[in-house]
C-alpha cells in the first residue's frame, strides 16, 4: 500500500516524507528514477544524479529513459541500472494479461485486475522503493507508469500543465506519495532552479555551478570522433545544427543559414553540420546551400552518422556553434564552446539561455508572445522566420575572432 507523508516546509520547497529518506538510506534499497524526455532534457539534468549517489552511497539506483538515454547514460558512474522506457511502455500498457501469464482462460480477466490493484504482483521486474518522476511538465501516460511500478513511495511534481490538462495533474494527485508543487513562480523558470528545488525536496542542497551536465564518454567514442573529423590545423570549424523535430514551422529556409555563413566575410572556413535520423533533408539542403558561400573551405555533413556519445566528442572538435534549440545547443553550451542559439518565444527563458553568457550568445524576434508553449497565433512562426541572418552572423564573426586567437595562441611553441 502507498503511504503519504507530512511534507514540511524548507525554503521555497517541501520535503518528501522522512520514511522515504530514511529508506533510501538503506544497502538493499533502491531508487527508479523516470526520466523518459527529449534528450536536451536528459542533458539538463544529468548533473544531478552524482548528488544523488553522495546522497545515498548504498542504495541502487535505477534510470529508466528512452534509447538515445540509454546511450547518453550508459557509462555514468552514478546509476546502477537502465532501463528501457519504451520495453516497460509496452509491458504496462498491453491489454488482457500480463506478460509473464500463460494464456488460459481467465488469465485475461485476472491480469487485468493485477494492472489496478497489485502490479507488484503483475511486474515483478520493476519493484522499488521509491519510484519518483522529476519532471515539471510530464505528460499524462508518465503518470500512468509511475501508478503501475511497484514502489512503497512514489514522488512527483505537479502544478505544471504544459503537456497536461489541469484535469489530469489533479486526477494523477492520487498516485504519488508526495509531489513537489510548482504552480507558483515564474512560466519561464530555469530548468536548472527547478532541478534545484527538486534536490531540495529530497533534502539536497547543490548550487548552480554544481549541476552543470555531465558527459561519461569512452576512448572509442573519442577514437571514432577523430576518425570523422580530423584536425583542420590553424583553420577554423564551425558547426551547424539546423535541424528542429518538435515543431515544423521552427525550421529555417537553407539559405538563411548561407546568408548567416556568408556574413562572417571569413576566409577557410570549415563547416561540420550536425542532426539526428529525422533531420538529414534538412542538413541536406543546408549543405548545398553552404556550397556556393564564398570562404567555405570544406562542408561534411553528419546527419543521422553519429550517436550521442561520438556526437559529444566531435562536438569537443569544433570551435564556434550555430544551432537551433536542440540537444546540440545544450551539448555545446555544456561543453563550453562559443555558440550561437536560435531562439523562438515558446518557453524562452526555461530552457534556454544558460551557460557563460560571453561564450553562450542567443539571436532572436522578441514578440509579446513569448511564452507561448509553442502554440502560435500566426500562420508562420514569426519569432524564428524573422530573425535577420545577419544578426547571427554578427554573433558568430565575433565568437570566431575570439576563437581563432585562442587557436593561435594554442598554436605557438
């Protein structure tokens, strides 16, 4: 049976109940954490999990994301187990009987019953203590996973309806244990500060600079890296990540990219472009349209060629970045790396900016729209299509000037 706890007061957090902690105190305890969003997500968030493991050295902790997770994590020193989002989607969410159930009759009717009132009993394999979904905006069929996994705790966030309706956050109150409440505040918060609030919820206190995101890569993800890009000496690289999946209308035309490029007015420029499977005819396009910019030395599209680790560590190979707000733009910005973010009203300010702001620049058409959640009131999304690309190329002329100073320097005996 699921137990509440009193939450009480810690700033401009609660805390989760005391039993919870103390449970995770224990060496054969363990911890399922849910995390089954985009991967810039992912990014944002992996440098919480070493607090989390100093938090509690002995307890098992578990992470259960979606496969470009599962590559992302899968050296990470601090979790024990990954587990696979979309294998336990298919599990929870099959009609009739549960997986594991001889196919008799009744076993229909039974493993029904099993699914909405023992899923313990139903999924063995997913058993916790404490199951906890930290997501601020989470979408209703995460809750529905965290109601099935077999915990005695389950821990949430609520108060958000982005992805949800408010007839859903409320409907979902009576799955968890305890939820943190994020109803007040700011639309545009950082994600870092509510990563934070929910450390705190957990009876963590980690700063800023103590969460930046971790990358756990390997000497064959880096050997590969240097096989698709090997060193251009003295000249310059710059990457491009022009791609956008989650909203159509956020994808620039190629020549607006040409037009940016062309306007740096430099000379032996080297050019890497980046994008995921989904995204390879739009690096097409931008390709052919970087062929006629003058000062273009090389183009080498890598479109759907790399996987997430590979892509961190040629990502560690460029110098200056110009990207869409996409997992890429958070790879650089953690990385450290001068780039130029593109940046649309949907929820400016939560996701983005972050990061060294001489090195982390954003070009954007601020409207009295902004904040919008991506539900736009025009036929094109204006706040992207009429960002002039010679803003951005501005920012990206003086980014390469610095950039090109640092390879000098680096370049002297």
């Amino acid at each position: 049976m699921r137990e509440k706890g009193d939450m009480t007061g810690r700033g401009d957090a609660a805390v989760a109940p005391e039993a919870m902690l103390e449970c995770l105190s224990r060496r054969d305890s363990k911890l399922a954490i849910l995390r089954p969003d985009n991967l810039g997500d992912l990014i944002l968030f992996s440098g919480t999990l070493k607090h989390l493991r100093a938090r509690w050295p002995k307890t098992g902790i578990a992470l259960c994301v979606r496969s470009y997770g599962a590559e992302l994590f899968a050296r990470c020193p601090h979790i024990d187990e990954i587990i696979s989002y979309d294998e336990m989607w298919k599990e929870f969410d099959g009609e009739g009987r549960v997986r594991w159930m001889p196919a008799v009759r009744g076993s229909d009717r039974l493993g029904g019953w099993l699914r909405r009132h023992a899923p313990r009993l139903a999924f063995p394999g997913y058993h916790c203590d404490v199951a906890c979904l930290p997501l601020v905006s989470p979408l209703p069929e995460y809750h529905e996973v965290v109601r099935l996994i077999p915990s005695r705790f389950r821990l949430g966030i609520k108060g958000n309806t982005n992805n949800q309706s408010p007839k859903a956050d409320a409907a979902a109150e009576a799955y968890y244990t305890a939820r943190m409440d994020v109803s007040q505040g700011p639309a545009n918060r950082p994600e870092a500060e509510y990563t934070r609030q929910w450390l705190r919820f957990l009876g963590i206190d980690a700063s800023p600079d103590a969460l930046w995101p971790e990358f756990w890569t390997s000497r064959e993800d880096a050997r590969r890296a240097e096989e698709l890009l090997p060193p251009v000496s003295g000249a310059l690289r710059l990457a491009i990540a022009p791609g956008v999946t989650s909203l159509a209308g956020k994808n620039l035309p190629a020549s607006w990219f040409a037009e940016a490029v062309g306007g740096m007015e430099w000379r032996n420029l080297h050019i890497v472009i980046f994008g995921g499977p989904g995204e390879t005819s739009t690096c097409s396009a931008v390709a052919d349209a970087l062929r006629s910019v003058p000062g273009v030395a090389t183009i080498l599209n890598l479109a759907g060629k790399t996987g997430v680790r590979d892509l961190v560590e040629c990502m560690k190979r460029c110098d200056v970045f110009l990207s869409q707000e996409t997992a890429s733009l958070h790879i650089a910005t953690a990385l450290r790396k001068p780039v130029v973010g593109i940046m649309g009203g949907g929820h400016f300010g939560r996701f983005y900016p972050w990061g060294d702001p001489s090195l982390s620049r954003v070009v954007q058409r601020e409207m009295s729209c902004y904040g919008c959640n991506w539900k736009c009131i025009y036929d094109s999304v204006r706040c992207i299509q009429e960002i002039p690309p010679a803003v951005a190329a501005s920012e990206l002329r003086s980014l390469a000037e610095a950039a090109s100073r640092r390879i000098a320097a680096a370049s002297i005996p």
